[in-house]
C-alpha cells in the first residue's frame, strides 16, 4: 500500500480490516484471502489470528479508571497497588 501515498499500515489489526477491505470492495468471490493479504504484506496467520480477551477485562480497566479520576497524579505503579489494595489479582504488566 505505501506506492498510494498513504504510508505503512503501522498494526496488525489495521492490516487486518485493510485485507478485508479490499476484499469486501473486489467481492469476496472474486479475490482469495491469500492474494488480499499480500496488498498490505499482511501473512495469513496473522489475518486469520482472533485476539482472546481476558473475562474481567472490562472490569479491570473500570477500577483502574475510577482510581486514576480520583488520584489524577497516579501512575500505573501506584495505580496497580491500589488496586490490589481494593482485592484485585492483577500482574503489574497487565496495568
């Protein structure tokens, strides 16, 4: 893609809906998955690849939200020991 002027695709996932645009825009039946996926570079694995979430993802980032409204000058340290004050069993990593 970067011979239209528009530059790298910098992600995974934004080559990702690339390969699917161009499919949706040349008809599914008319271009293989495999011709689609060399426009923007993107290997087929990746393509195919469905990122897994976490259950309590949702609830995580909502605790780590209230707590950095109410202590604006927190970092993620500070914000992953609260945290695990209020219970949470959380890797520092995953903050």
């Amino acid at each position: 893609m970067k011979e239209s002027g528009e530059g790298k695709l910098p992600g995974p996932e934004r080559r990702r809906r690339a390969v699917d645009e161009v499919r949706r825009k040349l008809r599914l039946d008319k271009i293989s998955q495999r011709c689609a996926c060399r426009v923007p570079g993107q290997s087929r694995a990746t393509q195919r690849y469905q990122p897994r979430r976490p259950a309590d993802e949702r609830r995580v980032i909502k605790g780590m939200r209230s707590i950095a409204r109410r202590r604006g000058r927190f970092g993620s340290p500070r914000v992953y020991r609260e945290l695990r004050a209020d219970g949470w069993r959380v890797n520092h990593k995953r903050i």
